[in-house]
C-alpha cells in the first residue's frame, strides 16, 4: 500500500508558462546522525508551478509565501516578482518524518527559478530551502539525492548503492515537528553525546565505503530517540522486531511517525515491514510499509 498522499490544487486555469519539479521523500538523522545526516528515498511529491498575470499565489499559503519571498529577494533573480499557481501531488505524507515541507518548499522554489531563467545554482538553492526549513538534513538529500552530510551551507555526497533497500513502516498518526522537538532536553550527558558522535562517524564511513552491513549497532541514538519514544508507542520494539527479521538496524526518520529499517537487497524485506508492523500492533499502532530504494538523482525537472 502506497502512504497517503497529499494533494492540493488551485482553482486558477494553467494559462502560462508551467514547470513541474519531482521532489523525492528523505529519511533524516539516520539514528544518531541529528539534524546533519539524511538519505533520499523512492517516493516523490510532483509540484507544478504556472505563471499568471496576476500578483500573488493561488492557492495562498504560508510556507509557500515564504518561499516565494526569499526567492524575489536574492539578487542574482533580476526578473520582478511574478504571480503564480500551484499544484502539489504524490505519495509523501505530511507530518510522518519524510520530509514533505522539504517537498513543497524546494519543489515550488525550483520551479519560480525555472521560470525566471534558473539564475540560482543548486547549491544556492540549496542553502536557501535549509535557511527556510532551519535544518539541512532533509533538504541536502531532496536537493542532490543520495545519502548527504550537510551542516546547512557545506555538504558531502555519497551515491547509494541499489542493493541497500528502506524499509518505511509509517504509523496512521502524525508526529508535528515542531512538537517533537519541544520533547527533547536542554542538556544530555556528555557521555551520551560522545556516544552519538562515534556512532554518527560510523555511519558516515559506512555509507563512503558501502559497508553498509556494518552499520547495525551504530544506527542507536542517544540525543533524540529516548526522548521521544512516549510518541511513538512501540518504536525500540518495532526496530528490535526489525533487526531479528533480517534488517541490519532501524530508527525513528526524522522526528516520526515513520520507524525506518536498513537492508540488503537479499534480505526478506517483506518479512521485515511484517515484523516491525506487528511488534506496533501490539502497542495498538496500526500503520502500512513500503520498501523503497535510494534516489540518487534529487529533484528534478520533469518538463
């Protein structure tokens, strides 16, 4: 079964220049990797923006006001702010930890810069969509695909091998970021973030060399994931049933709902999501999978 999508359309006829952008879902900290490591996955919101003679965006929109806001003001975009509509569609669900703002924010920055000519690099997009997310991890991979290290201006890429596969368990409820991030405490012990710091460069060095197996103990997290637990009932126990199936290791992707596992394409993946989904049955968690690869590709023009 496919996530529930999101779709949003304007009422406004298509009657100028159009470009539709393909954003893929990203998968960020990786466990102890918070807030600097993320992966892009197979799943993909389409954003197509349109011109039109009028001021403004239809439909209106915060985040997408915004968007639009910081890209007229760079000074390298010479073209006047023009009016446009826009259309989301796609398979990544909001508020699961798969970067759906991501989705929208670079999808309809990408195409105001199609249509104005394309005067901002990638990586200028790049740093302007991390300003406007206000963390890179799930930005960096969206942007250039493939597993990213990214500390919100400077970012290290690694192309993904085919045979690791995702495993995406996305529990039926909704974790806001925003809310999770107000769970976590002003301070850790410090022998919890040298933990997390070993564990990060371990999963950095796997993904640079393809050593992906070895990656098991050191997906654990010790800044984020204990904190955060009581929002997702049966997370450590959904990763554990993960593991014993076959799985190298799991996490919480980004601040949740969605319970992520690692592993080879000669594992039994679907044996995975059915472990993982049952050990959440038990916490009275119904949820779906999807087994994905990785998108080393980013976003894209489609047209």
């Amino acid at each position: 079964m496919k996530p529930p999508g999101l779709r949003v359309s304007s009422d406004v006829s298509f009657a100028g220049s159009s470009i539709t952008i393909s954003v893929p879902a990203t998968s960020a900290n990786l466990g102890p990797g918070y807030d600097c490591l993320g992966l892009a996955v197979d799943l993909h919101n389409t954003i197509t923006v349109t011109r039109k003679e009028e001021a403004g965006e239809s439909p209106e929109h915060g985040m997408i006001r915004q968007v639009a806001d910081v890209f007229f003001a760079q000074p390298e975009v010479s073209e006047p702010a023009f009016g446009f509509t826009w259309q989301i569609e796609g398979d990544v669900p909001t508020s699961r930890g798969l970067g759906s703002s991501v989705t929208v924010r670079l999808g309809v920055m990408m195409g105001l810069n199609e249509l104005a000519g394309a005067p901002l690099s990638r990586q200028r997009l790049f740093e302007l969509c991390s300003e406007a997310e206000g963390h890179p991890d799930n930005v960096g991979p969206a942007v250039f695909g493939g597993f990213v290290l990214s500390n919100g201006t400077a970012s290290f890429r690694f192309e993904v091998d085919e045979r690791l596969k995702v495993v995406l368990v996305i529990p039926n409820h909704e974790v806001e970021t925003l809310y999770a991030r107000g769970a976590l405490p002003a301070h850790v012990p410090h022998r919890d973030a040298a933990r997390n710091t070993a564990n990060a460069c371990t999963i950095v060095a796997a993904f640079a060399m393809g050593r992906y197996e070895q990656m098991g103990d050191a997906l654990q997290d010790y800044l984020h994931q204990p904190y955060r637990q009581h929002l997702i009932p049966g997370l450590f126990e959904a990763i554990e049933a993960g593991r014993k199936a076959g799985a190298i290791g799991g996490y919480l992707s980004g601040s949740g709902s969605t319970i992520a596992c690692f592993a080879t394409s000669s594992a039994n993946t679907e044996a995975i999501a059915a472990a993982m989904q049952k050990a959440l049955a038990t916490k009275n968690i119904q949820s779906i999978s999807h087994v994905v690869g990785v998108d080393n590709s980013g976003a894209r023009v489609l047209n």
